[in-house]
C-alpha cells in the first residue's frame, strides 16, 4: 500500500513539472513591452461618446413613465458620467493624468 502511495505523488509531482516547463516555453515566447508601448486611449472619442450618453439618458426622461423613481435613476446616472467627464477633464489639464 506505501508503494501505491509514493507511486501516485511522484506522478503527480512529474505532471506539475511537465506543465511548469511547458508554461515557461510558452512565456519565453511572448514579447515583453512596456506601458508606454502601447496605443494611447482615444480620449476625445471617449469624451464625445460619454456626452451622447448623457444626452440619451436626459432625452429618457420625456417618456411615458410615471414613478420618480426612473426619473431619479436617469438623472443620477446622467449627474454620474457627467462628473466623471468633468473630472477626467480637470486631471488632464492640470497634466496629472495622461
């Protein structure tokens, strides 16, 4: 019985390092690149598409509802994005955000 024991934990410890080995092939491969490699966010896209949002969500607010309470979550949500925008708008300028 110890036999069967030391048999199936040295078999499992050889798999382990099968797919370590396998692992660090496959990340020796990947190229390595920094942050600043990659392609800046398109922030004035953003920005219009973040305004059409907040204009959609106010134009929701002529529907055919009667509660306040989607009144209250459109508004909110539209005050939300708005001070987002704002924000990323003031950090910009002020060069402490890229």
């Amino acid at each position: 019985m110890p036999n069967c024991i030391a048999a199936s934990a040295t078999h499992a410890v050889g798999e382990g390092l099968e797919s370590r080995e396998k692992d660090l092939i496959v990340a020796a491969e990947e190229p390595v690149t920094s942050p600043d490699q990659h392609a800046p966010t398109p922030v004035k896209a953003a920005r219009i598409a973040g305004t059409v949002v907040i204009v959609l969500l106010l134009l929701m607010l002529f529907g055919n509802h009667e509660g306040n309470v989607e009144t209250i979550w459109l508004i909110s949500t539209a005050g939300i994005l708005a001070a987002i925008i704002i924000i990323d708008i003031v950090l910009r300028r002020n060069g402490l955000r890229d």
